[in-house]
C-alpha cells in the first residue's frame, strides 16, 4: 500500500459527540450520511468523518446507536455549523483539537500531518487520544479476544474521564477516543498497565491491522457532555 504524501498539519481539529432519542436512530444514519458529505464539500475542510459509536467495552456487540461523532480537520479557523445532529440531540459535545503527535494512516491519508517534533501540551491541559484501524480479517477473532481485559484496564485508570469506541464497518474499521486529564495520566496507562502494554509489544508479531493510526491531541476547548461527564 503506497500511502499519499505527508500534508501540512491542520489548523484545528474538532470532535463533535451527539445522543439523540431513540426515535431518531433511523434518522441518524440517514443524517450521518449527508452530514459527511457537506463537510467533505467545503474548501475550508480538508479531512471528514462522521462515525458510529460503541461503549468502553470496545467490541461490536457493545455499538451504542444513539451516539454519533463527526470529526473534522480545519485548513483555517474551525466553523460553527448547525447540523442535524444539532437539532435532534438530547445530548451533545464539542471539542476543538490540536494535534500533538500523529503516525500511521486513515485511508492511505495523515489527516493530521505530522506535528513538530517539539510540540507539547502544559502538564494541566487535558489530552485526548484517538486511535483507529483496519483489520485483517484473519486476524479479527484473535484481536477481540485481546480487547476486554485491556478495557477492564481503561475503566479503572486514574486520570481518564471519557473513553468509547468509533466505527466505520462492522468488525474492520474501529477505534477508540479517549479523554485524559493530562498527558502523564495518559502515559501512565499506557505503559503501565500489563495488558495494554503487551497489547503495543505483540502488535507487530500479531500482525492486526492493515492500517492504523494513533494520534494524540491538546484540548484547546470543551463544552457540552458526553455520557452525562461535563467537559
């Protein structure tokens, strides 16, 4: 796979959470689908998704319909749109982002570019982490198997507020977002807990993924709730 050349990292990044009723779950996907396409379609937008969610238990049996999230990379000062999912939500958030650290790809893309190597965040500003990927399919049965003990592991890491899954495709396209109260938190799990470090050390013998990507972001700002956490 020939990936497409490194682009310019975004001026901003946001990350909008919705619930709606569940009445309006059929809705929802009809909205999810032209949503995408109207961002797509701006010049000011260089990179478009809008993903179904899971829980934090982060398997395909645990998708939550009522929860949507749109993300969206900014060649210029983020703009504030009013969508469906705007008008129907009985919950909702907002996040803008700034890309930290980025490596990997999201359909043969770098949304996020790649970051300088000297950009940090303050030991106080939250962190949010993104990661998503495409799985073998041979492969498949054995990932999932990994996933609940490492999950057990992020319910209970001190410093995470907010953690769920995102999908594009049952089973192949997934990922997780998770909300740090700072990158030390963050770190901390990541290398500490046991699963979830030899998660990242049989990754490359396992063989997972066809593609991946792991990104970490500064909070520059947050309103609203996600899964009744305020932000």
């Amino acid at each position: 796979m020939t990936a497409s050349p490194t682009a310019p990292a975004p001026a901003a990044v946001t990350l909008q959470v919705w619930r709606v009723p569940a009445r309006r779950v059929p809705s929802a996907v009809v909205a999810s689908q032209l949503t995408v396409r109207s961002l797509r379609g701006r010049n000011d937008v260089s990179f478009a998704k809008v993903l179904g969610t899971a829980s934090a238990a982060f398997l395909p049996t645990a998708i939550t319909p009522r929860r949507w999230a749109t993300l969206a990379c900014w060649r210029q000062q983020p703009a504030k749109l009013v969508t469906w999912f705007d008008r129907h939500a009985d919950e909702r958030a907002s996040l803008t982002l700034r890309p930290l650290s980025s490596r990997g790809h999201w359909d043969r893309r770098e949304p996020f570019g790649t970051p300088a190597a000297d950009v940090t965040a303050p030991d106080d500003v939250p962190i949010l982490v993104l990661t998503r990927s495409t799985l073998r399919l041979t492969r498949a049965r054995r990932f999932y198997r990994a996933i609940p003990p490492i999950a057990e592991e992020l319910q209970k890491a001190t410093g995470c507020r907010v953690a769920f899954g995102i999908g594009e495709a049952p089973l192949r396209r997934q990922g997780t977002v998770s909300l740090w109260t700072s990158a030390a938190a963050m770190t901390a799990f990541a290398y500490g807990a046991p699963h979830h470090r030899a998660a990242i050390t049989d990754t490359p013998g396992e063989r997972w993924y066809a593609e991946e990507l792991f990104t970490r972001f500064a909070v520059v700002e947050a309103t609203g709730s996600i899964d009744g956490v305020a932000l």
